[in-house]
C-alpha cells in the first residue's frame, strides 16, 4: 500500500479550492502525489501525466513479459509427447470434479 505524507492528503472540499495550486504543486514535483479524501476515505489520486506516462509504459512492459512468459510455456509444451499429457477425465478423477455437473 502507498504511504502518504501529511501534505498530500487533501479532503475533496480543500482539493476544490486549492486545485490550482496542488496542479501547479504536482507538475513542478514538489509534491509526487495528492491524495483525494471524500469522507475521510481515499478516493482518487493526483499525478503528473509524466508520472502517468511512465506508468503506463511499465503496465505494457510487464503486460509484455506476462505474455513472452505464456508464450514460452506454450512453445515448451509443444514440444512434450502427447502421451505425457493428462485427459480431462483424470484431471477431473484427481480433483474429483464431476464433468456431469459442469
């Protein structure tokens, strides 16, 4: 969980009035983040768009490797002989799972 310093929690009627500033605050990075508080409850965060941007970045990447890793999985059990593989039936037998019901 991300941690918060005093002076980047603002209750959404502060935010409202200072949006200005905490925008201005926020682009220049004297402040990283700015969390929004609605009822005492974390509702929202500011950010940069740079800091936007890099996160984005860092979601395809690790979305990449998530899919090189599915990939490479599928390609290594290409290559096991068939009679290695399980049916549905014994998977279902040792999980006593019964197809019927499916």
């Amino acid at each position: 969980m991300v941690s918060y310093t005093q002076n980047e929690l603002l209750s959404i009627t502060d935010f409202t009035k200072q949006i200005s500033k905490v925008l201005t605050d926020v682009k220049e990075r004297s402040l990283e983040k700015v969390g929004i508080l609605k009822n005492n409850r974390l509702e929202a965060v500011v950010i940069s768009t740079q800091e936007y941007e890099k996160l984005k970045k860092l979601e395809k990447f690790l979305e990449y490797l998530e899919h090189k890793e599915i990939f490479e999985v599928v390609e290594q059990r290409k290559k096991e002989p068939k009679d290695s593989y399980i049916s549905l039936e014994d998977m279902a037998e040792k999980f006593d799972i019964n197809l019927d019901n499916l």
